[in-house]
C-alpha cells in the first residue's frame, strides 16, 4: 500500500515538534500512565520507577507542548493527556512497526 503525502511545510513544523516530544523514552512512559487517566506526581512516579526531578521535568516540557494540563489540589498537582491524538499516534506506530 503506497501512502501519499498531504502534509505542508508548517505541518512538517508541527510533526517535527510532535516527534521531538515523542523521542524521549520517558515522556513515552509518563504517556503511558496518563493514558489510563489523571495521575498526580507520586502516581506517575510510581508507575513509570522515574525520579521526582525527571518527572516534573518531562511534565512541564509536555505542558508547554499542549500535551497535558496541570489541575493543583492541594498541595498535589495532577496531570491528564489534553491532546488524545498522541496516544493514537503511538499505537498507530506500535501496530506497523516491521
């Protein structure tokens, strides 16, 4: 099956920056959790066997990318998945890879 390609120039902009947030394993594991809903830090660190500072680190570059929202509560902050494309973009991948 031959695919074309319908994207421009200022996609290519936008795919690129996609796929710099996606090349980072952790991000993909902090993903990965959130995909099964809101986590708060300790959850995400727990889940992932990530340190504190590379979470917090790897949340606030996916924030600034629009990829998760932060909610505080209390002295907790909690973190869901805004953009659901991103996981689709990852399953999508993982199905075809060879």
């Amino acid at each position: 099956m031959e695919a074309k390609a319908t994207f421009t120039d200022e996609d290519i902009k936008v795919l690129s920056s996609v796929f710099k947030i996606l090349s980072e394993v952790s991000r993909l594991k902090i993903l990965r959790c959130l995909a099964e809903g809101e986590k708060c830090v300790t959850d995400i660190i727990n889940a992932t066997g990530l340190m504190q500072a590379n979470v917090s680190k790897q949340l606030k570059i996916m924030q600034k990318a629009g990829i998760v929202e932060c909610r505080p509560a209390g002295l907790q902050r909690f973190y869901r998945i805004i953009n659901p494309f991103i996981i689709e973009i990852c399953n999508t991948i993982c199905k075809h890879k060879n």
